[in-house]
C-alpha cells in the first residue's frame, strides 16, 4: 500500500532546495493520490510535471496501481502551512479563527508564528478606521485569499 508517509519523503526529496514546498498529499479510495504543492514565487504547470514524473518513476504500478494528480495549491484552495502566508503580505485574507469569529484584511506581516491583518472598521457612512489585528497559526481555523476583480 502506498503511504502519505512514503509520498512525503519522495515529495521533500524531489522539493529539496528549491523553493519549492508541499502543502498536502490526500491519498483516497482506489490509490486516488492528490498532492498539493506551492513555492515562495509560485508553481509552474513545469513544476507540476516534474514532480508526477519523478514520483511516477518512484512508485511500482506493478505492485499496486494508483492514479495521481500534482497541482498547485491554488487561490480557491484554503492557506494551510505559515510558509504560504509569506506570499500574501500586501494582499487581502478571508480568516476564520477557531472560536467562530470571521474578519478579512490585508496581510501587513507574516512570520513562523502567525499573522496581522489590517482590517477596516466602518465607525460611521463616511468614516473608516484601520485597525491592526493579530492571530497566531493555531487560532485561525482556515484562510482564503480574497479575489477581486476591481481597478484599483
């Protein structure tokens, strides 16, 4: 049977020093294999390839068949290592923390403990107020990038 633990190893092999990183291997029934990966200046379809091709040649179909797909973690999929915050300092979060709270803001800071968010506070219809918020890995359940599609 192929194990995430053995996927792991080849994935972290093959990322070794580039910039590369795995954000998460989901293996489902019938050795449906899906692995995520994303880099601190993105992923390339190049990327992806390389990746399939070298795990393809570093697992056995004739002892046990699967079916795999490598594919970047995307911005419709959730932020799941602190590594991928890095990448969205100057840009806008949707975060939910663990105790059911909810706020979306710009990501001003993010380090190997957490994040701060610069959200925006409507005091009244003509006034604003930004404030600073910030929130350690463990607090936020799930974070999604905000897609925009406005000028600005």
């Amino acid at each position: 049977m192929i194990t995430e633990k053995q996927l792991i190893g080849l994935i972290q092999n093959f990322l070794r020093g580039s910039d590369k990183f795995l954000i998460e291997v989901v293996i489902k029934a019938s050795n449906h294999i899906m692995v995520f990966i994303d880099g601190d200046h993105g992923v390339t379809i190049d990327d992806c390839k390389g990746l399939s091709r070298y795990l393809e040649q570093n697992l056995d179909r004739e002892t046990e068949d699967f079916d795999m797909v490598v594919s970047s973690a995307g911005a419709d999929r959730p932020l799941k290592v602190p590594r991928q915050y890095q990448r969205y300092i100057g840009k806008k979060l949707e975060v939910a923390t663990v105790n059911g709270t909810k706020a979306e803001g710009l990501v001003v800071e993010a380090n190997d403990e957490g994040i701060k968010l610069e959200v925006e506070i409507k005091k009244s219809k003509k006034e604003i107020v930004k404030n600073i918020i910030a929130m350690s890995y463990v607090e936020i359940k799930s974070a999604k990038a905000v897609i925009s599609f406005k000028k600005a």
